[in-house]
C-alpha cells in the first residue's frame, strides 16, 4: 500500500483534542492505566479490557516479522480472562510517545484477532518511513508497552441484514475487512456470502494470506477471494495482475441488489471506487447505491 490511510475529520478533530488533554494529563484516566479490566466484580462475564475513553496500557507479549514493512503484535491483558470488549466492527486508538517527540501521537489500529478472544489481542501495523506511530510500534519489543486511549466503532454489523458483502481491500486496508470477515464466519448464525477483491503491490503485501485461504477452504460456497497484484513478477499462480478495476469488479460483484460493500484501501483506490467531488466512481458505475457503499 503506498499510502497512509487518514482519520475521518470528526476523528481527527478529536485526536487534537486528546492530544492536549493527554498533554496537561487527565490523572483519573491515568491511574486506571495498568488497572485490572473494568468489571464489577458480580459479573460472571469476563471483564472487557475496553469499554469506553480511558487509558489502557498492555505488555507486548510477541511480535512476528510478517513481510518487509509489516509486524503482528500480541498484546496480553493483565487478566488472562479479560476480553477486548470491542464491536464487530472497530478500531483501538493508540496513544504513544515516539522517541524524542514531546508531544503524543494517536492513531488508530484494527485488531485482527478474534474480539471474544481472552487474555490477548493481536495488530498487524505496516510501517512508513518516517510514520511516526508505525516507526514507534515496530520499535517494540516483547516486554514494552503500548497504551490504548478509546475503541473507536467503524460499522455496526448486523447478522443476515444481507445476503450478500463484496469486500475491497487495498494493502493493509485489509485489517477492518478481515476483523469484519471473521467476525461474520465464525458466527454461526450468520450466513452472510462474502466476496472479497484484495489489491496489493506485490505479492508479498498479500497480507492475512493463509488465514483467507483457511476460511476459504471452510466456507466453500459462502466466501471467495480475488487477489490481484499490481508489481506481478514470473508465475501468477491464480493472482490478477493490476488494481482493483471496474472490469475486474464486474465479474466479481454480480449480485448487486441486496448487497452490502465494504471499502478499505489508500485514498487513490477509495476514490476510484467511490469518486470525489461529482465525479462517479466504479462502484456508482456498476449500479451500486451509495447506501451501500460502506467506507472504513
Ligand atoms: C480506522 C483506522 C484503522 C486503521 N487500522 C490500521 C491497522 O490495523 N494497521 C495499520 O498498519 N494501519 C492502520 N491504520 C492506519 C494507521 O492509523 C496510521 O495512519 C498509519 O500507521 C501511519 O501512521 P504513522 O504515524 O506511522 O505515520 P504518520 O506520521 O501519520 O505519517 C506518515 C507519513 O509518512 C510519509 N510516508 C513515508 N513513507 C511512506 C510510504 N511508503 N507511503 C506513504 N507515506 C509514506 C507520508 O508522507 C505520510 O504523511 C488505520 C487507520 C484508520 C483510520
């Protein structure tokens, strides 16, 4: 992915906002760092790690090298039966202090493990150079910390709403989209059909490969992937060659009635699937309406 996929307005509004109140320090959201889940002790659930605005901060428990700019970190919960608490589906945004910076920097990182899991959650976060966050993050080293400030709710996914998801993913856009694909086979009350058209640089950019492939091989009939490369070297081996293209959504999205899309990519591509300022993108051009089009 050549780009770095930007905070909505609202959110960016916001993250100024955290920003100065992280600077002159919000001690009570402090103190809870480190804290045990917020849980009443009564329940019988188990506690939820995030459940609102407030500092959290997790041991980095591993970090796999996945390919030349991108790293999946394990984060631990204090309490091995706590869970992350967070909606399908939803983003947890980071507040840290990279090196030499005075001032806090927040970004946003979508978990790609399962959200009921206990004790962990996982990120995967691409590194840019000179990217602030990712540059800190991918510093990390099992033992380190890296503190939470709020979750922050992308789409409120409903089981069966419809029939049918096509789901465009570009570089390590893929993040929600596999949160959202995951989160919809492992339910087994929902039957949701999910398409997915995943494009990347290189082939080695095809991120979350064998976990697509696994649920591919589980779910035959009910989900199917399209790779397409656009730096394609030697042997396809099943792989387009090339963007995310009208022509190529064509043959994919052929049930466009019901259907429901999801779109997370760097800007070039969200804008030639969703167009900017009158101009129509290819999702409009293939007679999808703009309800349906949900943009991460
Ligand atoms: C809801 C949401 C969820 C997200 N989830 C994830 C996730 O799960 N995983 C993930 O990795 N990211 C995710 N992101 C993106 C993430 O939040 C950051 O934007 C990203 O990591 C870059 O932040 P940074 O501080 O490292 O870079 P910044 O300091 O913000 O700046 C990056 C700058 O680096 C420069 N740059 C240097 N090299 C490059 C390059 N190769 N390509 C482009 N620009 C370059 C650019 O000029 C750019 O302005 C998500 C974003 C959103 C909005």
């Amino acid at each position: 992915m050549a780009q770095v996929r930007r905070l909505p307005q609202s959110l960016a509004t916001n993250t100024t906002l955290f920003s100065v109140l992280a600077v002159f320090g919000i001690g009570a959201y402090c103190a809870r760092s480190h804290l045990l889940p917020r849980v009443h002790a009564e329940s019988n659930e188990p506690p939820a790690m995030f459940s609102g605005f407030g500092f959290t901060t997790l041991r980095l428990q591993s970090v796999k090298v996945v390919n030349h700019n991108t790293k999946r970190l394990v984060f631990e919960f204090p309490d091995p039966n706590a869970r992350g608490g967070l909606s399908l589906t939803s983003a947890l945004l980071t507040f840290s202090r990279p090196k030499g910076r005075w001032l806090p920097v927040l970004r946003p990182y979508t978990p790609i493990s399962d959200l009921n899991q206990q004790g962990s959650l996982e990120l995967m976060v691409k590194h840019y150079p000179n990217g602030k966050a990712s540059t800190h993050i991918h510093s990390l080293v099992p033992g380190d910390t890296l503190t939470f400030l709020t979750p922050l709710k992308g789409y409120s996914w409903v089981p069966n709403q419809h029939p049918q998801i096509y789901a465009i993913a570009g570089g390590a856009g893929i993040t929600p989209i596999y949160q959202l694909i995951r989160g919809i086979l492992d339910n087994p009350n929902d039957k949701t059909k999910i398409n997915l058209v995943f494009g990347v640089n290189s082939e080695q950019d095809l991120l979350l490969r064998e976990e697509l492939e696994e649920y591919k091989r589980r779910f035959p009939g009910r989900f199917d992937y399209v790779y397409t490369v656009s730096q394609l070297e030697g042997e396809t081996g099943g792989l387009k060659k090339g963007y995310v293209t009208e022509e190529l959504l064509k043959t994919v999205a052929t049930d466009r009635g019901d259907a429901k899309v999801f779109v997370c990519g760097p800007p070039a591509m969200e804008t030639s699937l969703i167009g900017n300022r009158g101009t129509k993108g290819i999702l409009d051009r293939l007679g999808f309406e703009k309800e349906q089009v949900y943009k991460f």
